[in-house]
C-alpha cells in the first residue's frame, strides 16, 4: 500500500473528487512521504476550486507539484505535512514540509522538503506556507522601530503579518477587519484590534490583505503622508477602483506589491526560498499561531467541504485536513 496514494482533484470548476494513483518507488535522492494533514489555502485555492484563475496567470499560479491545467481538471494545494517513509536514513521518520496538494502519500526530491523542527507539531506546521508569506510580506515593508502600522484584512496572512509586526519594539500594530469576530483571533495573537471605521489614522505603513476594493480604499485613508500600502491581496480575475484623484497624490502615498513568488529584495543578500521556508518554521514554535486554524475535516470530506469553503458558508480561517493512517 505504500506505493499507492489517494489525490485530491478539481475536476471541473465547483467540485472535485478522490482518485486513486500509483506511485513509482522513490529514487536514490527523493524521498516518500506519507502525509499528516494539509491546509486549504483559502484565498487562492477557493479561486482554483471556482474556476477565476485568469488565463495570463495560469503559469504564474502553477503550484510546485501541481498537475493538470487551469481551470481543470488540476491536482493543487501547497500546504502539506508528512512523515517520510523511505529515503535517506537522516529522514526518515522525520515530519517534513512540503508544497504538494492534498494527496495521502507522494514521492518528492529530497531538495523538496523541509524538516519540521521538534518544537513544532505537525498540526500547527502546515501554516508554513502562510506564515512564510508572512516573513516576506515584512520584508517587503521593511517597519522601523516606533512605525505605526495597521493591517487590514483579518485573513490568514493579514494575521500573521500582524502577529510577526507586532514582535517589533515600540510599533502600534493594528489589525483592521469587518468581521468583530476577528477580535478573538487578534487577542490570542498579541494585536490590538479594529473595525474599519475605529481603526487608528496617521499610519506610516499599511499592509493589505483583505482581497477587496474596500479594504485598499480603507488601506489608503490610514496613511500619514508619505505613508505606504504593501498590497498582498490576490484579486484574481476582478479588477477594482481606486481613489487615486483625492489625497493620493498630494500626501505623496505609494501603493506597493508584495508576492510570495519572490524573495523579497529588501532581505540580507543571499537569502533562498530554503532559508526563509526554514525561518517559517521556527516562528511556529509560537503556540499562539494556533490561533489561525479554526476548522478540521477528514480527508475523505474534502470534496463536500471545499465548496462550502469557497462559498463562504464555512467561514474561519485556515482549515486543516487531517489523513488517516493508510
């Protein structure tokens, strides 16, 4: 049975099924990986489930180990944790990291995995991904001691962002969101919190996150002049307006982009994917980042729960899939 695996597969846009794969056995350098729990990336992978990956960014959003084409029939997802079954002595039976979809068992390079360190439990690590996002989207903003700052939208790499922004000395973190149940979530994280019309002006740095027009409207009249915006949001195939005629420019404002895709240039020169992968990791020795998974299905329940997620009607934050000992 080692050599056989159960796939998550969208198989056409709003609803996906469990197909059964065969596996090679793994080479010399790579490794078989028996997998623990995956997380569903909400925001991008409700847009793969619901078929609005636009066409221009189809190679762009390719996952690691993605398989199939937009809009479907595709294997995704980039949020896995396993345990290694075979390859070399060093790990096997170490937990590991990967980006690979929601699959019960896969053979991957060795390169491709990352070990998870003993102070982290492989429920909690599958927000590596995120919280990676996180640690670049903080590079990207490059705060300074004392900088107020207000991240709006309360998803799951807005509260990261937050969490890792509010580890700085002297800053006023805020996390801005429409839903007042987010103020749970901002306590156990450490930050304050805000609804949109309470939120604190006069910020020198703004990070994005909500994914809607309304949020970098919001975004925009929190700055102080001179102030920045750090969009993280991915808006898919929908295009939004912009109050660019009023204080923007005489505030000197600047709206900048921040995508996970690449390492951020403001980081110390030398710094690979690996390195800041590995970094994740070791920020979630923090129990606080439980936090940020507010629901769990087996994985036999996917094909049920993904639309419920990419509808809404499941609200939360990240939400775990838990694999059953095959």
């Amino acid at each position: 049975m080692k050599h056989t695996a159960r796939a998550f597969w969208l198989s056409t846009p709003g609803q996906g099924e469990i197909r059964e794969e065969r596996l090679a056995a793994p080479a010399e350098d790579e490794v078989l990986v028996r997998t623990l729990y995956t997380g569903v990336s909400r925001g991008t992978e409700t847009l793969v489930f619901s078929g609005r990956v636009p066409e221009n960014q189809h190679k762009t959003m390719r996952a690691p180990f993605q398989e199939g084409e937009f809009p479907a029939p595709v294997k995704y997802g980039y949020l896995s944790v396993g345990r290694v079954e075979e390859g070399p002595d060093a790990l096997v039976g170490r937990n590991v990291f990967c980006l690979y979809p929601h699959q019960s068992r896969y053979v991957v390079p060795t390169s491709a995995v990352t070990v998870v360190p003993e102070s982290v439990p492989a429920a909690r690590a599958v927000l590596a991904g995120t919280v990676e996002t996180a640690v670049n989207a903080v590079w990207d903003a490059a705060p300074l001691v004392g900088d107020r700052i207000a991240v709006v939208g309360g998803g799951m790499v807005g509260c990261s962002v937050a969490a890792l922004l509010a580890r700085y000395p002297g800053v006023r973190v805020q996390l801005v969101d429409a839903d007042p149940a987010r103020a749970d979530i901002a306590r156990a994280l450490g930050v304050d919190f805000a609804l949109p019309g309470d939120a604190l002006g006069e910020c020198d740095l703004v990070v994005h996150a909500s994914a809607s027009e309304q949020g970098l409207v919001t975004s925009l009249g929190l700055l102080a002049a001179e102030g920045t915006v750090i969009e993280l949001s991915w808006y898919g195939d929908r295009r939004i307006s912009l109050p660019l005629g009023e204080a923007f420019h005489s505030r000197r404002l600047t709206i900048r982009s921040s995508q996970v895709g690449t390492v951020s240039p403001a980081a110390r020169p030398g710094r690979t994917y690996a390195d800041r992968l590995a970094l994740a990791l070791e920020l979630l020795a923090d129990a606080r980042f439980d936090a940020l998974v507010t629901g769990e299905c087996a994985f036999d329940e996917l094909p049920d729960v993904l639309p419920r997620l990419a509808s809404g009607e499941l609200p939360g934050l990240c939400h775990r899939v838990r694999y059953a000992a095959e």
